[in-house]
C-alpha cells in the first residue's frame, strides 16, 4: 500500500487562527496535497464550524487542489463524548469530502474512566460509520499509563468495537510514553491506517521517557494531563534534525502494509513555520 504524505494543520495553528484561508494557501504552496483539518480555533476558543462556512471551505480546497482526508474534533473538558452534536459535525465535514473524524485526545486516568471512555467510543463510532464517517482516536503519552497488567491504551483497544474505532498513533508520543511505536503499529495492525509524525530533540536523551515521572509517583497519584508539566515546546524539532529513526521505522511501516497516511504534525517553535513544514514534507517523502 502507497503511504501519503499530509499534514495534520495543527502545526501552524496561530496562522490559522489569524487568517484561515491564507494559511491554507501557504500550506498548499509548500507542497502539500492532504490535510488534516483542526476543529478548534485557538485564538478565539471557538469551532471553525461556527466561524467558518463549510462552502468556503470547500471552495478554497478545490481551488488550492488540497484534500481534506480527516479532522481532529473533539468535545470541550468535561464533557461526555455521547452529549456532543455529531450530526451538526458530520453534516459540515461530510460537505468537505472528509474520510475520517478523529478524537484529538480522551482524558482517562484509570480502568474505570478507560472502559467508560471505551462504551462512548463505541457509541459515536457506530453514529460515525452509520454516517459515512471513520471514527479514530489520536493517543498522546497518558493512555500508555500502566494498570495491573495492561495499560490503558491496552484496555482501550480491548474495549472497542474494531468495526467501528481506529486509532490513529502519533509515534513521537508513544516514544515518549517508553513505548516501541513499530510494537504499537504490529499490535493494532488495519486498525491503524493513519499516523502523525514528529521528531524530537536530541536534548532529551536520558529525558524522553516523560511516564517515569508518574510511575515513581504512583501511577493513581497522577491526573492524566500532570506528565505533560514534563513537556516543553523544545522537545519537538523540524523532521530529520532529532532522534526519530525514519529510516528503520518507516522501513517496518511500509512493509506491513496497512498505513494509509503519515502526517507531519510540526508541534515545534520556529521563526518560519511554513519554512518548517516545508522542510518535513521533503523529509517525510523520502521515507513514505
């Protein structure tokens, strides 16, 4: 299976926020054909499906040959993911030709909280499925938390309904949970086709491993979001300048056969973002 480069539009967030559209342009104009468009505008806190009509978008994307193949949507702190208005979410994206809606991140901490997360999961990836739509979750480092036995990410991939949730792995924060990426990728096999790629900095060698943190705590002792008080906007470079060893991994990911689409998520600090992201895309294809 061919692998497609993309890149998940988080990476230029604040130039979203500024100017949507324009960003989009500068997106198309450093090479890039798929996107992965974000539900949330950091600047105002508010959706872009509130703030942006879907036709506009849909013309802007024709008219800069891009393709919007998912999005990350998600629901406010707190709330329930079964309380959340899909429909109104699928009706607008469906309008953008999007394949997939993925889950940006589900705040477990515990078994319980887990298999709760896991029954809502189940329940809005048959409403997504029922609506055209492929449901996947995005992990971070907190759902490789271990539980007796299992982690948490474990219980999760028990827990649901394989026809209707996907997860789509981001490999630096499984790297940063002390987790093999590649184990993550053989382990989950087609219910994984799409993954998010970083590097990270070659400072954090002795430091890359962020659940020590919570482990010599306790693992009950710690709210999920606390292990990332050991994260800094530092840890993540430009594509091809840390510790991220695409030949090997990407080697392994293409030949097992089941990833659709890498994409850049460029998470980094840099005087030219766009100069950035220009420069993983070069990185990412000579690997996809």
């Amino acid at each position: 299976m061919t692998i497609a480069a993309g890149i998940n539009i988080f990476s230029v967030y604040r130039e979203l926020g500024e100017d949507y559209f324009g960003t989009l342009e500068k997106v198309a104009e450093a090479g890039y054909v798929n996107i992965e468009l974000i539900g949330f505008n950091m600047k105002t806190f508010k959706r872009y499906i509130d703030e942006v009509p879907m036709e506009s978008v849909r013309d802007k994307l024709r008219e800069l040959g891009l393709k919007a193949a998912s999005v990350h949507e998600g629901t406010a702190p707190g709330q329930e993911l079964t309380s959340h208005d899909w429909d109104t979410v699928m009706k607008y994206y469906a309008g953008l030709e999007c394949e997939g809606i993925v889950l940006p991140s589900v705040w477990i901490k515990d078994r319980e909280d887990t298999l709760r997360a896991a029954e809502q999961m189940n329940s809005v990836g048959k409403k997504m499925k029922e609506g055209g739509f492929q449901f996947y979750l995005h992990n971070h480092a907190h759902e490789f938390k271990t539980v007796g036995d299992h982690t948490l990410f474990d219980l999760l991939l028990q827990n649901t309904d394989p026809s209707y949730v996907k997860f789509e792995i981001d490999l630096a924060w499984v790297m940063r949970a002390g987790i093999d990426p590649v184990a993550v990728l053989e382990k989950l096999g087609d219910r994984c086709d799409m993954i998010h790629q970083k590097d990270l900095s070659k400072n954090l060698a002795g430091q890359l491993n962020i659940m020590e943190a919570m482990r010599q705590g306790g693992d009950e002792a710690h709210e999920s979001f606390e292990v990332y008080r050991n994260v800094d906007p530092g840890d993540f470079v430009d594509l091809g300048t840390g510790i991220f060893d695409f030949a090997s991994v990407y080697e392994q990911i293409r030949s097992m056969g089941h990833v659709r689409y890498a994409l850049v998520e460029n998470e980094g600090e840099s005087e030219d973002k766009f100069g950035s992201i220009r420069k993983d895309l070069t990185v990412l294809q000579k690997y996809v």
